[in-house]
C-alpha cells in the first residue's frame, strides 16, 4: 500500500494519494477517496471501522459532542444492564446447592484425592460436561478435552474414558482414530476421524516417546499459562491425584521440541502451592467464631470471673471458707476451750 505524504494527508487519500480524500475512517482516522481504498485500509490495517467510544482525548479537544457521546454510550451500557436483568439465563449465574448427583460426583472425585469444581449451569462448560459416575461399579467416567497445539490447535474430545485407563491407551487410540473406531459403518464419524488422521500425522511419526502430555492448571498463580506434566505410564485416576479440575480436564499433547514454549509446574512448584493451600486451610480452621468456641460438654469455655463461686470475696462466703479450712485441723471452739479451764 503506497502512503502519501504528511504534507498531502489533509487532503489527499492516504491510500493512494492520487485522488482528494472524502471519507475518515470512525476508528483509525484515516482519510480515503473511494470504497476501494476503504476496504484497502481495513484489510492492510486490519481496522473494522466501528468508533472506539472509549478512547482518550484530552480535555482541551473535548466538545459538546464528545458530551453527547458518552451520554449516550451511558445509555447504552444501562440498557444492558436491564436487559441482562430481565433474562433468566443470564441473571442466575451462581450453583446456590448443588443437585444430588454432581454431589455424588464431587465426593467421588474427593475419593480419588482430586477436587472437582462445578461451573454455574448456564456456562456452556458445565453443560457439555459429560463426566459420569457408575455407582453401581463405583468407576468414574471422564470427558476429556484433547488439544494439540501442532496441528493448528486441534481438539478431539473423549466423551467418557474410563479412569482405570492408562493415559497413553487413550493417546494412542487418538493418534490412529481410524483403528479405534468401533462402527465402521458411520459414514460421518468415520470421514472425521479420517481428517484429525490427517491433521496429526507430525505427532503420529513423533510417537510417544517424542511427545509431552501436560494437563491445564487450575487454582494456582497465572493458571491460565501454566501447565502440570503428567506421566502416559499411569492411569487416568493416578495423573489427576491432588490436582483440581473445573468441570472435566483440558489435556494438551506437544511435541517435546516445543515444550520450551509452556511454563510447566514442577515439584519444588507444587510442593509451595500444597503449603500454602495447607496454612489457608489451618487459618480457616482457627477463625471460629466467638459463639461457637465451645466445651467437650457443649458449655461456654469462658470463665466469668464476676460470680464464680471459686473465686468470689464476699462477706458471706468468707466464713464458710475459714471454717472448712479450720476444720481439717480439728481446733475446738472458744467455749469449749473455757470450759475445760474451769
């Protein structure tokens, strides 16, 4: 795209130069002459031409319309709001108790020594999760979530794999879905199945052993760029020991070459995330509150100081004391000391 110059921008189009500019664009300000030369800019600037409402300008620039604008943006955001209000969907966005189910779920998973999270039921997350519990056999059933970053980020989900599985069976049962695929007579499934073949041919000359599995953290500093790197020589159930999962897990398989490129947890890293997680757990622990700080017995610990009776210094009670003190020394009263004078 040849620019023109500085001294020609006020006038003539900035795309060509050739023609005087009548157009300016809402977003990037810049001046075109025809309809060709505005989709030139977009395409070469990568602009959408929508107003940024939102974007600086000083004071000394700023008029009745800029007034009117943010007014009007005012408006708008207010009208959302009421909007978002009034859909139900959207305005219920927290799990309050969750249902009997999820609740097995969670304690099984707990079982398993992983903690298992829930979204809030309109979250598409939650509702494609397909992780299942067999009560009857007591095995847990994941959906997994495959990406593989060297394939243009292509992702294959598992419905259900069972935990007992090793992670490498289900590795391989990906990189050749043709030869995993159970009815050979769905056309459809078996010409997906074809294409992630293809996709995956770099990873499927690389084996296992020239690949890394690394499972998305969650709950920890920057999860959103960190990862845990799980062993393809255990089982699903082993890998996600003391671990926490949202949902169901989002496993990434790369090629070691590239492992370079993601910030894996290692132990030393683990070992201070299950420490800190610990003392949060114990301060927890000792913020009881005042009125629950109870005896063995279910009685109040605390001692009132004011009416016990171990400890009072009333006038009435202070006989009492000198006299069972007396007693245990067996000294006679005053009269029956007289009367053995006389």
């Amino acid at each position: 795209m040849n620019m023109a110059t500085s001294s020609d921008k006020i006038e003539n189009c900035e795309v060509c130069g050739a023609n005087k500019a009548k157009y300016t664009c809402p977003k990037c300000e810049v001046r075109t002459c025809c309809l060709e030369c505005v989709h030139i800019h977009k395409r070469e600037l990568e602009c959408n031409g929508i107003r940024d409402k939102t974007k600086y300008k000083p004071l000394k620039s700023f008029t009745d319309l800029d007034v009117l604008s943010d007014y009007r943006m005012l408006e708008e955001v207010g009208r959302t709001v009421e909007h978002l209000k009034r859909d139900p969907f959207r305005r219920c966005t927290r799990l309050i108790s969750l249902p009997m189910h999820l609740h097995k779920l969670q304690a099984a998973a707990l079982k398993r020594k992983t903690s298992l999270q829930f979204m809030p039921q309109h979250f598409s997350r939650h509702k494609n999760n397909t992780t299942f519990l067999n009560w009857k056999t007591n095995e847990l059933y994941w959906r997994i979530e495959w990406i593989f970053p060297q394939a243009e980020c292509t992702r294959w989900i598992t419905e259900r794999a069972l935990e007992s599985q090793r992670l490498s069976t289900l590795i391989e049962e990906i990189l050749d879905p043709v030869k995993s695929l159970g009815n050979k007579n769905d056309i459809e499934e078996l010409n997906l199945r074809l294409r992630l073949s293809e996709k995956l041919q770099f990873y499927q000359a690389a084996d296992l052993s020239g690949i890394k599995v690394l499972l998305k953290a969650e709950k920890v500093a920057k999860s959103e760029l960190r990862y845990y790197e799980l062993d393809v020589t255990l089982t699903l159930k082993e890998n996600l020991e003391n671990r926490t999962i949202i949902e169901f897990p989002v496993i990434y398989v790369i090629l070691k070459d590239h492992s370079y490129m993601y910030d894996i947890i290692d132990t030393d890293d683990e070992d201070v995330n299950n420490s800190e997680s610990n003392d949060i757990n114990v301060i927890r622990r000792k913020k009881r509150p005042y009125n629950e700080m109870k005896t063995k017995g279910g009685k109040d610990s605390t001692i009132n100081y004011f009416f016990n009776s171990d400890l009072s210094d009333s006038e009435d009670e202070k006989p009492n004391v000198r006299n069972k003190t007396l007693s245990n020394f067996n000294i006679p009263d005053y009269d029956e000391l007289v009367k053995r004078e006389l």
